[in-house]
C-alpha cells in the first residue's frame, strides 16, 4: 500500500469501521452515515491539507477514487 493508501484506509477504519479490503467498494453500498462521512472528509482535509468540498467527495464512488485524487 502507498503512503496516502495507508493513511485513508488508516482514517476510514478508524472513523467509519471499514477496513481496507473495502476500498474498491462503492461508498452507497457500505452503509455510512452522513454525519460519519462530513467527520471522515474533514479528517482527510486536516491530514492531506485540502479543501475537498462535500459535494466534490460525493463525486467519488469508493474510498480508492479519493486516493488517486490524493496521490
């Protein structure tokens, strides 16, 4: 895994419980809630130093389109 993999998989374990075998899942179908997914991209934010906006991260089908944004 990359650096950014390992972070993200790092930050979605932690605030979302999903661990890295799912980031090629399509986000629909794992089951988070819009409060832990606003504490999620905020955590990348603080982390990776972007501003990535709420209605940009829901361009993103899984957690692996949000690294190759990132990388």
């Amino acid at each position: 895994m990359s650096s950014i993999e390992d972070q993200v998989a790092g930050l979605a374990s932690k605030l979302l419980n999903i661990d890295s075998s799912a980031l090629d899942s399509n986000v629909s179908d794992l089951g988070v809630n819009s409060m832990d997914a606003v504490a999620f991209l905020k955590a990348v934010n603080s982390e990776f130093g972007t501003s990535i906006s709420a209605d940009d991260a829901a361009k993103f089908n899984s957690l692996r389109d949000l690294i190759d944004y990132l990388g």
